[in-house]
C-alpha cells in the first residue's frame, strides 16, 4: 500500500495522550478481577491492591514491555493458501462478529441460530475479498454454551479454510481450540507454539477492568505463543470521556494494560492494538458508528499503533437497522477511518449491523464489495512507457476516440474494476431491466453463492481426528457453565 495514513493529530498532541495513559496506568490503574493475573503482575513489579483487586502499572515496566512485542506475525491456516502476514502495510479483512440476531435469506430478523450461522460461514468462505472469521458472524444460541465453542469451531474449520477466532471465556475453551487448531494443521505442540494458528479478541470492560474469564484466556494464549487483539470497548460519553481526546487516552491505556500483560506471561507473545472508540448518540444512550467522532479515533488509534510499532485493528461498523443509505455511508466512513488509520486486522469487515446487534447475509456481500474497491483504491498506479501510452494518443489525435485501439482492446477486460452490485446502465435501460435496486441484488447474489458454495477439501484422515476430538469432548459436558 503507497497510500499514506493519515495524521489527525500532530507529534506532541500524540506524545500529550501517550503520557495521559501513562499517568492512568501509575495512577489508577486496571481492575484485574483474576487473582492468577494480579499474582502474575505483582511478580513483574506491578503496584497491586488486593483489597481494590487494582493493578497499578509504573510506567517503565510498560515501556520496557511492550518493545518485546512483535511488529508483524504470521496466522497459519489449516490452508497454507490462507496464511495471513499481520502488520506492516498489510491489510487483513474478517467477518462480522459476535451478533445476537441475523438476517436470514428471506429477510427476516431472527434469534442467532446455527442454520444461520451456517449460512454466514458458507457466504464468507465464498467472498475471496474476506481473509478471516472474526468470531462467530451470529451466535448460535441454539447450542449448549458448554459446548458451543466446540461444534462452532468445528463449523469453521470443515465449512471454511480461513483463519479461526477463539472467544477467551476461561482457560478450557481456548485450550480445546488450540488442540482443533493443531489436529486440522496436522502439526505437533511445539510447531503450533513457533506457529500462531488461531487468535482471539479481548475487550476490556472499559472503563478500566479486565475480567477473570478474558485473563484465564489470555494466560493460556500467551504461554501457547498465540495472538490476542487487546481492544477496549470504549464509547465516548458512556464508557469513556465525552471528548475524544480523554476517551483516546482511557482506550490507549487499557491497550497498553493488557499488552504488558501479555508480555509479563511471554515476553514475544504476538499481539496486535486494537481502537474501538466511538460515541454514543446523547439523546438515546444507543451506540453510534460510522460518523466523525469514529472516522477520527480510528485514523489516531493507528498513530497510536505505529508509535508502538503495533499491528492494529479496527472495525467496519454501522448503527443502520437496514441495508439502506445509511447502512452503505456509515460503512463507507468506517472504512475511510480504518484505511486511513494503517488497520492490520479489520474485524467486522463483512455483514455488522445494528451497531453490532445483527448481521446480515446481504450486508455481507455489499460490504465484500466495498472492500474489494478499497483494495484496488490501494493499489499503486502503474507509470511506465505502456501506460503513459503516448503512441496511442498520437494515433488517436484531437478529437478522436480510444475504444477501438489495439491498447484499449489489450487491456479493457481487467483495466477497471467492475463492482458486484452497482448499475452503471443509464435511466431507461435500467428501467426496462425491470429497475434492480441493491439490497434486491445482493439477496439475488446471496441466493446465487449459497447455491454454488462447496465447502473446502481437508484431508479424510485429519477430518476423522477433528470429529473425533470433537465427540469426544461434547461427551465429557465440554465446559460447565452457571446454567
């Protein structure tokens, strides 16, 4: 990528929030509800109060920490073809993630369920412009919470070939999925611990808390060399200061908080900076996405990032309840902030709506398109002596045209981008093709990919031990749970 990022704020301003979030972390600090974590900081000099279950972090041991985190990782597929470089000018994109409801083929709003899971997972596997699932595109409420992570992984594993998300929610699951992760690679312990195989997002519960079942994740995901995405979840106005400036600073220390960590367990561990600020609408209370406020922490979280010299990630996101104008130009603004901002890893890439409250299998394809015109906006302009292309000027002269020369005729196939769901055709020719508007198109394209979709080829053998491993554990009750 040539395009430069985008520097919202000047060196000092940045150096003014780094400093901030330095101050929080000396200062107040982080709840750490896990007594394993606290005893884990407390070891590495941390100021700990038992009694507050606060984790206060003197600032050199941040700095000294987070410079032995790695610029860039690879994330291994069970599909060499798959593997993904982390960081640097690359640019990965995922699914939506963690939904509650979906909308299903028919259009209609409904409870996550696994068809519907399904279904999200066979669309993206289908979309090459989606490089990684980002946690489950809807939740699949219809499966027993002890042993959902169990067949949803496995529903990952057999219906796509892309990059698998662990959900830290304690120390088993993540433990099962290292174990699947290992079988579908076909790879030994001490392979999967020099090659990071699957990875997982851990939201602080801003303002300034971690929890105990994201601490048991990320222990276990440090000690196995696997990557964590440290991402706050702060709204300004909520869950963080009204002004960006503060609410940038609370996000940039509990980043810091969690990636020192991480760092305390395995000094090395990969991790990557995640920015999830945005701001709430002040008259409802509601999340809102895709607007200024979010275009801007998002381009600052990446200066954040690089400062760091930190993978980063962002989101894709939108507040619209339908695919509408709304749903298209919010995402369009996530996207500018995003790219603009240097992003890694963009998580709810494809298919977020609702501020997150559902996903949809149209969005999904709209927004597939919207990042395959990101990515060729990213791609360098060829300037050479064929594509100044002064002969085919002079053989056109004043007043001419280029549609039937031999370098228009050589190139036209693949010269521009042809979008999946926009109509370039004029007003009547448009009507007379019975006037398509685009969430019609894009059920139609749905319809069309879910039909031709043939999952991925895994070996038999491996296949055999992954089911295996799977009955196996949904046998013994999998993961006990409160309910």
């Amino acid at each position: 990528m040539r395009l430069n990022h985008t520097e919202v704020i000047s060196a000092d301003e940045l150096e003014a929030i780094h400093e901030a979030s330095l101050l929080i972390l000396e200062r107040i600090g982080m709840e750490f509800f896990c007594p394993e974590a606290r005893s884990i900081m407390r070891e590495a000099g941390a100021d700990i109060d038992e009694g507050l279950m606060r984790v206060r972090f003197p600032r050199e041991l941040v700095l000294e920490q987070i410079t032995t985190v790695p610029a860039e990782f690879t994330l291994h597929s069970w599909n060499p073809q798959r593997h993904l470089r982390i960081g640097g000018t690359w640019i990965a994109y995922g699914t939506v993630g963690s939904a509650p409801h979906y909308i299903d083929r028919d259009g209609v709003r409904r409870t996550g369920d696994r068809e519907g899971y399904r279904d999200l997972l066979k669309l993206a596997q289908s979309l090459n412009t989606i490089h990684f699932i980002a946690g489950y595109p809807v939740e699949p409420v219809d499966i027993h919470h002890s042993v959902r992570h169990l067949l949803a992984a496995h529903d990952i594993l057999t219906l796509t070939d892309k990059q698998l998300h662990c959900y830290s929610l304690g120390r088993q699951r993540n433990l099962d999925l290292l174990q699947m992760a290992r079988i579908v690679r076909g790879i030994d312990e001490a392979t999967l611990l020099r090659e990071p195989s699957v990875f997982s997002v851990v939201n602080s519960n801003s303002p300034l808390r971690l929890d105990t079942p994201m601490a048991q994740g990320m222990i276990e995901f440090a000690r196995h060399n696997q990557p964590i995405v440290m991402t706050p979840f702060t709204l300004a106005g909520a869950m963080a200061p009204i002004t960006l400036a503060g609410a940038l600073a609370q996000q940039n220390a509990e980043a810091l908080a969690g990636i020192t960590f991480l760092q305390c367990i395995n000094p090395g561990t990969p991790a990557a900076y995640g920015g999830f600020t945005s701001n709430v609408d002040m008259q409802s209370g509601a999340p809102a996405f895709g607007t200024p406020e979010y275009v801007r922490t998002a381009m600052i979280g990446g200066q954040l990032a690089r400062r760091y010299h930190l993978p980063y990630r962002s989101s894709n996101v939108c507040a619209a309840n339908a695919l509408d104008a709304q749903a298209a130009y919010e995402s369009v603004f996530s996207l500018w902030g995003c790219v603009m901002g240097g992003v890694n890893m963009m998580m709810h890439g494809a298919g977020w709506m609702e501020g997150g409250l559902h996903s949809s299998l149209e969005k999904m394809v709209l927004d597939a398109d919207l990042l395959q015109m990101v990515t060729t906006m990213l791609e360098p302009v060829i300037v050479d002596t064929e594509t100044l292309a002064i002969d085919t000027i002079e053989s056109v002269g004043p007043g001419g045209h280029f549609f039937g020369t031999q370098h228009t005729q050589d190139r036209f196939r693949n010269a521009f981008y042809k979008p999946m769901l926009s109509d370039w055709r004029n007003y009547e020719a448009w009507q007379e093709g019975g006037s398509p508007q685009v969430p019609d198109k894009a059920r139609q394209l749905v319809t069309r990919l879910l039909a031709a979709y043939e999952p991925p080829a895994m070996d038999a053998t491996i296949r055999e031990e992954l089911d295996a491993f799977v009955a196996k554990r949904v046998a013994e009750g999998g993961v006990k749970t409160d309910y």
